[in-house]
C-alpha cells in the first residue's frame, strides 16, 4: 500500500502559530495546479506499488477549485495503479460553502479534514483564522449533507491563557457535530511564527506543562468516554474511521509528496521538493531538478 501526498500551497492569510510551506500570493496558483499535474507524470515510476490513498494538504486546498480538484485526481489515475481507498482534503470552514461541497462531493474526495482549530471566537481571531465557530459548526453540518460524511476536525488546546474549561467547551461542541475523527494538538511555539517571536520577546507567555498536560488528559478522557478510540498521541477516532494515509507514514510505508516543500520516501531513501513556490514551478517548466 502507498500513498501519495500534494501539497497545496496557498493560504488566505498566515496563522499566528503556523509554520508550513504556504503563500498568501495566490496570482500562480494556475502554475502551481498545471506543475503539480506535470510532476506527478515525471514521477510515475516512484512507487511500485498500488496507490490506496491520496492527501491534499498544505496550506489550504480548500482554495482549488473542485475541477483543479479533480483534474489532478484524474492525472494520478492516468499515470499510477490505484486502487483507491480514501482521499482526503484539508479544508478551512469559509471555503466550505454548500455550491463548492456540491461540486467536491462529485470529485473522488471521500474525506475531508477542517481545520477548525478552536470554537472560541477569541481564540480564533487571535490566531488570525479567516474563520468563526457559526461558519465552523455549519460547514461541518453542510459538509455531512452534502454526502461527504467521512469528516476530521482538528482542534488545537493549551493555547496561551486557556485552562481545561477551554477545552472542555470546544469537545463538548466538537462532540456533537457528524465528526468520526479529531486530531488535537498541543500549541507549541516555532521559531519563525508569530506565535513563536511573542513567545521569545516576552509578549506573551506559553501555557505551563502542566496546565498543559491536564487538557491532554482531559481531552483523552472526555473523547473516549464519548466512544472516540486514541489510536494516536494526537488522534481519535470512532468505528475504527483511522486516517489511513497518515497512519501510513507512521507505519513506514511508500509514499510520494508532490508539489513545493513535499517529501517522499520509497522505503530506502527520502527526497524534498523545493520550497519555493516560483523556483518549483521554474524547475517543472525548464525539466531542471525540482528536489532540494
Ligand atoms: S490555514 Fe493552515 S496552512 Fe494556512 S497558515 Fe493557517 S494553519 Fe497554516
């Protein structure tokens, strides 16, 4: 079983704590589709064997369109042996309207996963999400509806100032939307975010380990009682709905990374795209090495 990753990178604006490959340049989104669609010919013969699952990450894929979607779907189909499993895309809430989750849920896309983050519009605006907790709640109940019901939220705690009432509020909504899976994780200050220059020049202070740890242990606890098995130090799940392409890496198997800053790996080395959104594109144009 082997999967194949395409990183998507473009956001709308940058979140305070995110430290991906993403610009907020959208004007070579085109370029960047039509390389993607050409990388993934160049590397036909990277995997030998069949592709089971397909991730969309990034960055914000939620910003293609259901056709881009689709056109680059329809390349991995024409140059691998697939036998599809799940195909995943990471999407934001305000992209999720009910005319675009019409048309995704015609594409291959089986599963999505929302970055919702927090239900706290404070929160969210500190982060500087382009989102609120009203579009969060309804784009997960349209998503449902619109017959893509294999459906993550990630949700992000000890965020600064916050204590377990934090979290306990975001579970209990999270708890009662159509979601079968949850990835939560410990907000941690990186170097070159926002979040991480507040953190070293004393702006703002990272919540304690401790106070830290009880919302993990309040989070473990409160998922499973509410039938969410961890299966993960970071994800839960119910009905055994495991997120098959990310279990994979954790299993250490095959997969390719497509698109600026990807990596791959095919069980004997590993191999980075460049992280630059014009020199990728550059590379595929001229059939110079786009690898790092
Ligand atoms: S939308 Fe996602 S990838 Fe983009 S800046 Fe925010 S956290 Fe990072």
């Amino acid at each position: 079983m082997a999967g194949i990753y395409i990183h998507i990178p473009f956001c709308r604006q940058a979140c305070t704590y995110c430290d991906f490959h993403f610009s907020t340049s959208l004007n070579i989104k085109k370029e960047v589709v039509a390389a993607i669609k050409t990388e993934l010919e160049l590397r036909k013969n990277y995997l030998n064997e069949p592709v089971e699952t397909i991730y969309f990450g990034g960055g914000t894929p939620s910003l293609l369109s259901a056709a881009e979607i689709d056109a680059i779907i329809e390349a991995i189909f024409k140059n691998y042996a697939v036998d599809l499993k799940e195909c995943t895309l990471e999407a934001n809430p305000d992209d999720l309207a009910k005319s675009y989750l019409t048309e995704l849920a015609k594409t291959k896309v089986n599963r999505l996963s929302m970055g919702i983050q927090s239900f706290n519009d404070g929160v969210l605006k500190w982060m500087n999400r382009t989102h609120n907790s009203q579009t969060a709640i309804a784009a997960v109940k349209d998503a449902y509806r619109s017959g893509i019901q294999n459906i993550s939220i990630d949700l992000i705690y000890a965020t600064p100032n916050s204590t377990v009432k934090d979290i306990e509020k975001n579970l209990s909504i999270a708890l009662s939307l159509p979601v079968n899976h949850l990835s939560a994780y410990c907000l941690t200050a990186e170097e070159k975010t926002v979040y991480g220059k507040m953190v070293s020049t004393g702006k703002i202070s990272e919540a304690e380990q401790e106070n830290a740890q009880q919302q993990f242990l309040f989070l473990v606890h409160r998922a499973t009682e509410n039938g969410f098995e961890q299966y993960e130090i970071s994800n839960f799940c119910k009905n055994e709905n495991y997120a098959m392409h990310n279990t994979s890496y954790w299993k250490n198997r095959n997969y390719l990374g497509i698109g600026p800053s990807a990596h791959s790996y095919n069980g004997t080395s590993r191999q980075w795209n460049l992280k630059n959104n014009f020199s990728y594109v550059k590379a595929i144009k001229e059939n110079t090495s786009f690898l790092r």
